[in-house]
C-alpha cells in the first residue's frame, strides 16, 4: 500500500527525471542547431540564470544550523575586496582611507565606540565612515572580519533598510547567514511574509542552515508551489533531515493530513508562525521569556490581549518588552488609558501616585497630563513621569510620547522657568528643522556662516561680500573681542582659500589652543578612517551644539588638515548659528 505523500512523490520524482531525459534526447536530437542556440541574447541567458537562482531553492548538505561566518567561508581577501554604499567623494573619503592602518586599532576603538549610547550626530558620521567604498586595513583585520564588524553594527542598531541596501549593493553579504536570518526575522516579525520570502533570493549558495531550508520550502508552499515543496522536502529527509515538528507542519500544509499539533512552540520566530497559521483557535499569552521577534509578531498581527488590565505583573511585563524594543510603546500608553482612577485621584494626582503600585502611578500621572488644561501643571507632570520612568529603567518607553507632549504645547505659552528643560528635551530631533537666525554684530553668528550651511567647500564672491560687511561692522566696536567660535570661523574661511585682512590679529588667542597629540599624529600619517572613528569616539553621546568651544575648535582643524571639508561643515552647522 502507497500512501498519498509517496504517490505525490513517486509522480513529482518521474515527471523531473523525465523532463531531465527528454532534455537531453532533444539536445542530441538538434545537436546540429546547437550554434543556434548560443546566438540568444545575453539579456535573455541573464534572465534564465536568474530565474534559477530564485526558483530553485539550493538545499544544505548539512544539518548543522550554526551561523556560518564569512571568516569560515573565506571571501579571498588577496583581491581586496570593496564592500560599501557611499562614493568615498560624497564625504571626501578615499578608497585608501583604512590601508595603513592596524586593524587591532581599529577593533579597539571600535569596541570602545560600541558601548556608548550615540548622538544622532556620531551614529549617522559614523555609518558613513564604515560604509563608505573603500580597501580593509592591510594588517591585523581581513575584508571577512571588517565586513562582519560592520554587519553586526547593522544588526545592533536594527539598521534594517541599510542592510537591506548593502546586502543588494554587495552580493557577498549574502555569505552571511545571521545578515539573511536577521532580515527574515524583521520582515516575518511585521507579518509581512512576501518581503520575508524575497529575502531568499539572495542567500548565497554556500550557506549551510536548516532554518533557512526549512523556510525556502515553506515559501514555496505559500506561493502555492506545493509539488517543488514536497519534492525539496522529501529530498531535505532523505540527506538525514528529522524534524518531527516541522514535518507536522508541511504535511498539513500541503494537505496530506487533515489535523495539526495544536501546541505553540515559541523557541523562534518561525515555528511560532507556523503554529498561528495552523491554529484552530490561537491564543497565546507573552511573558519575560518570550522572544523579542514573537512579541513583535504578536504587537503586529493584533494578536495582543490584555484581559486584566488589574494584573500588576502582566503590565510589568509588557513594559519591560516595550523599553526593550520588542513591544510598541504606544500599545502601553493604550493601557494606562484604559486603567480606572477615580476623580479625588486625578485632581490630586501629584499625591495620590505616591500610593500606588508603580504601573498604576505611572497611568494615574499619564492620565493626569492629558487631562490637565494648565500649562505649568502639564509640564511639572510630564517630567515627573519622566522621572518615574527613568527611576524603573524604562525610559525608552517614555522617549517618543515625552516628545510628542512637549511639542503639542505652545512654545509661547512656556513658562520662563521650563523654557530650557523644554528645548533641551526637544532638541535632538527637531534641531535641523529650526530656522537659523543670523546676528551681524558677531561673527560666529552672522550671515558670513552660511558658506558653512550651504556646505561650500570654496569661497564664493558672495561670502566675501557679507565677510566685508560684517568685518567692517565688528571692526568699528570697539569692545569686541575675538571668541574661540569666531577663530573656527576665520580658520576655515582662511583654509577654503579667502585671504583674511592683514589688520586680523588672533594670534594670542590661537597659541592658547591645541590639538590633541594622538589625534595630530594620526592626522601626520593620513590614517583617515582611525581619525574620523576618534572623532566619533569624541563626540560620542553628546550632540553637537552641547560639546565646547575648545573641543569644536580642534575637530573643525583636524577636518580641514584631512581636507574633509563636508564632515566639517555638517559638524558647523550644528554648533555656530543660533536656531528659533
């Protein structure tokens, strides 16, 4: 007796090997069109081959389903690959900028880099700088290593669309298996499986894992190509594959069997997916363990029920998944509205909180604020939450809806005393958007910086014009002095080739200024890649416009040596003018 699967397969396997026959019979049959045959266009051969390679899945011949690295798979670093995104013009990089450099330098600060919690600022400088065209360091750190230092910067940060990007620009990252498994795992998590699925045309062949073969056969089952998918599958099983579970699974899918295990497996992502797809009636309920990738699927796919909004710990535990990213931060602010106070409560809310489980504080002060009509009380409560947020370490739940309140209020209706706390709150990421106002009396401040703004990289006849202007203006006060902010100013005017009044005198000043040693040297040698990872090393958590005069002084130099005259002006742009 033969059953339905063995049938299916009996008839899949003589109708491949047929095809296989027939192809050959005719290719001896019409050898002598053969010559023909090769006169087809190269666009038409480009097409075939590319057709195959996304439809025919290649499988592993291993079942070992560990990560394997680029280092195992040997990119041939004699060829010095060049792996990146940006042109090293865009930013006055050159391809050259890592070659005379130690690579354990560069992994140590690296590493240092790596722990802090960035700018905005450092992180975009410091993206352009490892993604930028170029050659690996010659000593200490192969194209294999720096190319998975960058990947696992990329998959830190969730980086997804520049990984998406860099992954497309370079077929080489696709030797990568946790890049590919990372970029199924976003896609999947969002429930978007068309986008997961697409993910598989870039593998590269050499790739050994039983998830993503598991996952080919799947997505050919969901682009209903059942007989590829039970004839991949039958051959996986055949090269030793065992996998009760998943196996389960497929067989329902591909209708050899009526009923599926009704258990949730929630280990990873997929067998969590699977599970859904093929529940009667799912229910699930997260928890402190659960995978950050399933309660993002669970946030996604509204499969996330809260039927005690009393229950302390439950609350907890979706707090905690949302400062971690895994759960959105919106969904709990959904709950606090939700959560019951009574009205002695609210109005005296600054009291009452004191009272209450953590949770529930929180709630009763969030609940507060939108109710309050009076802007003092608004923003004393919108930072005493913020407070009790941080005091729980769970900040990053209260980040983007912080923001959001302070800029639902009236600027012109701050009270003087919440003026700063409340620009220095906002800042961050509206700074670019802020009009920059111009103020002739000082240098630093006036219309000569917009060569810097515009980003200029040479001096204009219409730079010259407003420096005239507003040097004759400062020159006739006689109480104005020369600040360290205007001395970056004259410096890189003077650098981009503008000649300076002969009567300009800063010297005094100037020689009271330095540059740090090791940065000068690194500067001597032309090791431009260590340098700007100093700098962003430098720079760190801090936004530009917070970091002083000194410091601004020496990094806008150090640019101008390295004729890196763009990333000097981004870095001007922030710190001279004055915004509104």
């Amino acid at each position: 007796m033969i059953n339905l699967s063995q049938l299916n397969k009996l008839i899949v396997t003589t109708i491949f090997f047929t095809t296989m026959i027939f192809s050959v019979s005719s290719s001896e049959e019409e050898a002598a069109d053969i010559w023909k045959k090769q006169e087809k266009s190269g666009e038409q051969e480009k097409n075939i081959e590319e057709e195959i390679k996304i439809e025919s899945p290649i499988l592993s011949e291993s079942n070992d389903d560990t990560a394997t690295s680029i280092s195992e798979l040997e990119l041939d670093d004699e060829e010095e690959k060049i792996i990146g995104l940006f042109d090293p013009e865009e930013n006055n990089f050159n391809l050259s900028m890592w070659i005379d450099t130690d690579g354990k330098d560069i992994k140590d600060t690296f590493s240092r880099i790596n722990k802090l919690k960035l700018s905005s600022f450092s992180e975009d400088l410091l993206f352009k700088v490892l993604f930028t065209n170029s050659y690996p360091p010659k000593e200490n750190l192969t194209s294999s290593e720096f190319l998975t230092l960058k990947i696992d910067w990329l998959i830190k940060n969730r980086k997804i669309q520049e990984l998406e990007n860099l992954l497309l620009a370079n077929p080489e990252v696709g030797q990568e298996l946790k890049a590919v498994k990372f970029l199924i795992n976003e896609n999947l998590s969002t429930a978007d499986i068309k986008s997961a699925c697409n993910k598989i045309s870039v593998i590269d062949k050499n790739i050994k894992s039983e998830y993503l073969d598991k996952f080919k056969i799947y997505c050919l089952i969901n682009n209903d190509r059942k007989d590829e998918a039970q004839l991949i599958f039958e051959l996986l099983k055949d090269r030793g594959f065992k996998d009760n579970f998943f196996e389960n699974k497929i067989n329902f899918l591909l209708g050899y069997t009526e009923k599926t295990d009704q258990k949730i497996l929630d280990n990873d992502l997929f067998n969590f997916y699977l599970c859904h797809i093929t529940s009667d009636n799912f229910v699930y309920e997260p928890n402190e363990k659960t995978n950050k990738y399933v309660w993002k699927y669970l946030s996604s796919s509204n499969l996330i029920k809260i039927n005690d909004i009393e229950d302390e710990e439950t609350i907890k535990t979706y707090e905690k998944a949302a400062a971690e990213n895994s759960f959105e931060s919106e969904e709990i602010f959904n709950i606090y509205k939700q959560i019951l106070f009574n009205v002695n409560q609210l109005i005296n809310a600054t009291e009452s909180y004191k009272t209450l489980p953590g949770y529930k504080a929180r709630a009763l002060i969030y609940q507060s604020i939108l109710l309050s009509d009076n802007i003092e009380r608004k923003l004393y409560l919108t930072f005493l939450l913020k407070e009790l947020f941080s005091k729980e370490k769970l900040s990053n739940v209260y980040s983007k809806e912080l923001t959001n309140i302070l800029r639902n209020i009236d600027p012109e209706k701050i009270p003087e005393n919440y003026q700063e706390i409340v620009e220095n709150n906002i800042k961050q990421n509206y700074q670019a958007s802020r009009k920059v106002k111009f103020n002739n009396d000082v240098l630093h401040r006036s219309k000569v910086i917009r060569h810097f703004l515009d980003d200029n990289e040479e001096i204009t006849g219409k730079t010259e014009k407003d420096f005239k202007s507003v040097y004759k203006k400062i020159k006739k006060n006689k109480k104005y002095f020369i600040s360290i902010k205007d001395i970056i100013v004259l410096d890189s005017l003077a650098f981009d080739g503008m000649k300076l009044p002969q009567d300009l005198n800063y010297n005094d000043l100037l020689s009271e200024l330095n540059v740090p040693k090791n940065l000068q040297e690194l500067v001597s040698q032309n090791q431009l890649g260590l340098t700007m990872l100093k700098i962003i090393e430098i720079i760190g958590e801090d936004n530009i416009d917070d970091l002083d005069p000194e410091t601004i002084y020496f990094l806008s130099k150090i640019l101008n040596e390295l004729n890196l005259k763009k990333i000097r002006n981004n870095i001007l742009n922030e710190a001279l003018p004055t915004r509104v």
